[in-house]
C-alpha cells in the first residue's frame, strides 16, 4: 500500500512538471510572436523633399575653350562661357537607423547657354562664310540618383519627427543625360572622314556622377516640415557627346577641328542647395 502511494505521488509530481513545462514553451511561442509581428509593423520616418541647387562649374572646362575658339568667327555674337547652373529635384528618404538614412531622387538643370536670333555672317577655319540667323548653344541635362546620409547629431528617431537641427554627411551617385544643340551651320568633325558632317542634329551623351558634402536639417515644427542645406562638390563630366550619321559615324564637336580638340560637356563643380522636407512615417 505504501509503494502505491508512492508511485501515485510521483506521478502526480510528474505531470504537474510537465504541465508548468508545456505551459511555459507555450507562453515563450506566443512572446516570439508578438514580438516579430511588433517588428514587422515598426513604421519607418520618412519624407519627401523639394529643392532648388546652384552649380558653380569650374571654368577650365572644354566647353569655354569652344566659346574662345567660336567667338571670332561669329563677330556679333556671343558665346559666353558656362560658369554656373540651377537645378530643380525631387527627392524620397527613409530613415534607416538613428545614424543612416537613405534617399533617393532626381533632378532637371534649367538650360544652359545662348539662342540668338538675328543677322550672322559665321566664318568657320575651313569652310566658306555663311549668313546665319540663328546661333544657337543650349544644353540640358537631367538626371536619377541615389545617396546615403551619416548622421553626425541629432539622427532621425524611427516613427519621430525631428525636432532638433540635425547635422549629416551626404554620399550621392547618379546617372545623367546631356543633350547639346548647335546650330546647324556649325563646322562639327566626322571622326571617321576627319571633316564636316552635314547639318547638325543633337549633341547627346551620358555619364555617371557623384558628390559629397555637409548638409543640416532645421525643424519648422509645423505640419513635419523642415529646411535643409547642403554643400557639396560634384563630379560630372560627359565625355562622350556626340550624334550619329546615317552610316553610324561619330560626329562630334571640337575647338581646334581635330579629334584632339574633342569638347567634352564638363559640368564638376561645387555645389549649393537649399531644400524643404515634409516628413511622414509609413
């Protein structure tokens, strides 16, 4: 009787343990899950942003030397040299941490250049004089890029407007397009015949860029805007401007008439810009 009294504690003991054992690995199942949903429904600060930038473009560049070259064969004209650049972007940023935060964008360069209209004589090196009534030198560019930020005070909170100044250093990569109209009387170079090419069409090239800079965020508290300003140096030469002929020949334009004097579209430079975000979190 003894023994079975035993044996019936025991088990009783056993089950008991067993019981608290299944119910605490099922509370630490469900922990793990609310933890994880809790995760998966973190929202993250973000912000759109508008900004207007001003390009100060290094003056030793290829196209001045163009505008040198092309002056005095256009008496009455003027062919001043590129010097600076404004620019309109839009750009979308995610927060990532308190530290990083991750944007990207893209930007329209107002025009660039001259378009005269009126009575020319344009005399190139090689060819006859010719009246003209336009001369024409504009470029465009746009283009897409991508950047991170390292926060260095004052880093954005995850589901938190900021509400101090912030300062950040900036990294940006982009791609850009350049397209540069002539006017068609000019003198441009074959590569392949080694002379004149026709009237001409668009001037088109692409390049990749970077830039890296400061930059500072200063809360409006209002509405989750902020205004923000940045200074960076910016990479940015297109080195491959040019139209094809119907023969896929490479025409291009040059200062001096040879493959060597090729104008590359050098836009480097330093930079400003000035920005208003909205923030939001999603």
């Amino acid at each position: 009787m003894r023994r079975l009294v035993c044996f019936v504690g025991a088990l009783i003991l056993a089950l008991s343990t067993v019981n608290v054992v299944s119910a605490e690995t099922e509370q630490e199942i469900v922990n793990r899950y609310l933890q994880r949903a809790e995760k998966r429904q973190t929202k993250k600060l973000s912000w759109i942003a508008v900004n207007y930038q001003m390009d100060r473009i290094n003056r030793n560049n290829d196209y001045n030397s163009f505008s040198n070259s092309i002056s005095p064969q256009i008496p009455n004209a003027d062919i001043p040299w590129l010097s600076q650049a404004s620019t309109f972007g839009v750009d979308f940023g995610v927060a990532l941490n308190k530290k990083f935060a991750w944007t990207v964008g893209g930007e329209y360069w107002l025009k660039m250049g001259v378009d005269n209209s009126g009575a020319y004589t344009y005399d190139p090196p090689l060819g006859a004089a010719v009246a003209v009534t336009n001369i024409k030198s504009e470029i465009k560019v746009y283009g897409v890029t991508t950047g991170m930020s390292y926060y260095l005070l004052n880093g954005p909170q995850p589901q938190q407007e900021v509400y101090k100044p912030a300062l950040r250093v900036n990294g940006v990569v982009g791609y850009y397009h350049a397209a540069w109209d002539l006017w068609p009387e000019y003198e441009n170079l074959n590569l392949t015949t080694g002379v004149a090419d026709g009237a001409n069409t668009t001037f088109e090239g692409n390049a990749p860029g970077a830039s890296l800079g400061l930059g500072a965020d200063y809360p409006l508290n209002f509405f989750g805007l902020a205004f923000s300003a940045d200074f960076s140096y910016l990479y940015l030469n297109f080195t491959n401007v040019a139209w094809y002929n119907s023969q896929d020949e490479e025409i291009i334009v040059s200062y001096d008439g040879t493959a060597d004097g090729r104008v590359d579209l050098e836009l480097s430079g330093f930079r400003g810009k000035v920005e208003l975000k909205r923030y939001f979190t999603f």
